[in-house]
C-alpha cells in the first residue's frame, strides 16, 4: 500500500505541477464566465436554458475531454518518454497495482480541474436563481466522464506517442461530430456516460438535453455501472501492456 500510495503521489505532483494545470484550470472555468454573459438581462426563467445550452456544452464536449486525455495520456506516456517508467517498474509494486495506481492519479488530476469548473458553473447558476440542484449532478457527470476518459487515455498514451493527437480528434470529430450527427452512436460516447447520470438525477433537465444524449438513456446506475467497467478494462489493459511490452 505504501508504493501504490507514493505511486499516486508521485504521479499527481508531476500532473499537476507546472503552467499546463494553470492553463487547464483558466479553461474549465469559461464556461462559468459564459453563463454569466448569457444571464445578464436575463429574466430567471431562461436560466436553466441558458445553462445547459452553450457552458454546459463546452464544460463537456470541450473541457473535460481535453484535460481528461491531457492527463490520462500522460500518466505513463510521460514515464516512458522520459526513460524513468523502468526505475518505477523496480518497485516491488504488481503491475496492476502500477496501472490502478496511474489511473487514479489521473482521474484525480483531471477532476480536480473539471470539477472545479464544473462547480463553478453550477454555483453561477445557483446564485442567479437561488436553485443549487445541478451542483451534485453535475459533480457526478464530471466525476464519471474523466474516470472512463483518463482510462481509456491511460492505456493509449502508453502504446503511442500521439496519444493526445489521437484523443483531440477522438473528442471534436467522433464526441462533437459523429455522435451528434447520427444519434444511434451516442451511446459510444464517453462523455455521454455522465451527461447520462446528470439527466438521470435531474430529470427536468431532459427537455433542454435531447439532441445532445441522442440514443442513451438516462440513469445514474447504468452510467456508474458502465464507466466502472470502462475503467476495469483499462486497467488491465494496461497492466497486460506493461508486462509484455517494450518498456523503451
């Protein structure tokens, strides 16, 4: 437990130290400030509107697929591109472990800053209508679509070098375009899995929410469930990668 722990640690720092994090943070919280440019003259009544029009669009279809693969791509990427994922494999750590351990480092890293706009979104639309029922939804969507985004980035930074390129493209042309054009495909989309739970538990939030959740249902149990799995198949995924790839 301690090497898992200093693992996570370790990796969380080198996550979330430098200008990138700043830069990321600035990023989740526009949608805040878009909401706020929306709302103002706005009778109340548009609000709810408003907010699940373009902030909550670009909360989930922009910033949290671009931190999510930012951080879950360099996790190991990092490691290995750096020549140090050899010295941290001497650890008497299974490389399962090694993997769970990667993997919530960058879950944590990638909640920490889209939580926080998420939050941040909500509490704007809170202190406009005095109605606060979207924060822990919305906490929750965030929570969900980052765990199965940095799993699966997880895995792909460690196979290629292009995995941030690979995940921009995955996120604007098969998240933004795809799924939206055709709604059968929605329930593909990773970052359907938590707007799923958000509608679930809010469920008058459907009526704002039907082109963006194309074919999926919502419901918080289903959306649990299925990111779970998600993040289970990367995790060992990874550690079969890490026990018979080349680490160089």
């Amino acid at each position: 437990m301690r090497a898992f722990a200093a693992i996570t640690t370790a990796t969380l720092r080198q996550l979330l130290g430098g200008r990138r994090t700043i830069g990321l943070l600035l990023m989740a919280l526009l949608p805040a400030g878009v909401l706020l440019a929306l709302l103002a003259g706005e009778p109340d009544l548009t609000a709810a509107r408003s907010f699940h029009e373009a902030p909550l669009v670009i909360l989930m279809l922009i910033v949290l697929p671009v931190t999510s693969l930012v951080f879950g791509a360099g996790a190991l990427g990092d490691e290995r591109r750096e020549a140090t994922l050899s010295f941290l494999l001497l650890r008497p750590l299974p490389r399962l472990a090694l993997a769970g351990a990667k993997l919530l480092a960058a879950w944590v890293a990638a909640f920490a800053v889209v939580g926080t706009g998420a939050a941040a979104l909500a509490l704007t639309l809170g202190a406009r209508t005095a109605n606060w029922e979207t924060l822990g939804p919305l906490l929750l969507a965030a929570a969900l679509s980052t765990l199965a985004y940095t799993g699966v980035f997880l895995t792909l930074g460690y196979l290629t070098r292009q995995a941030v390129l690979l995940g921009l493209v995955y996120a604007f042309v098969w998240e933004s375009g795809m799924t939206t054009a055709v709604p059968s495909l929605a329930t593909l989309s990773l970052m359907r899995l938590g707007l799923s739970a958000y509608a679930g538990l809010l469920p008058a939030s459907r009526r704002y929410m039907g082109d963006l959740l194309g074919a999926v249902q919502p419901g918080a149990g289903g959306a649990i469930a299925k990111t779970v799995v998600v993040a289970v198949v990367a995790v060992v995924a990874t550690t079969l990668l890490l026990r018979h790839r080349d680490i160089a």
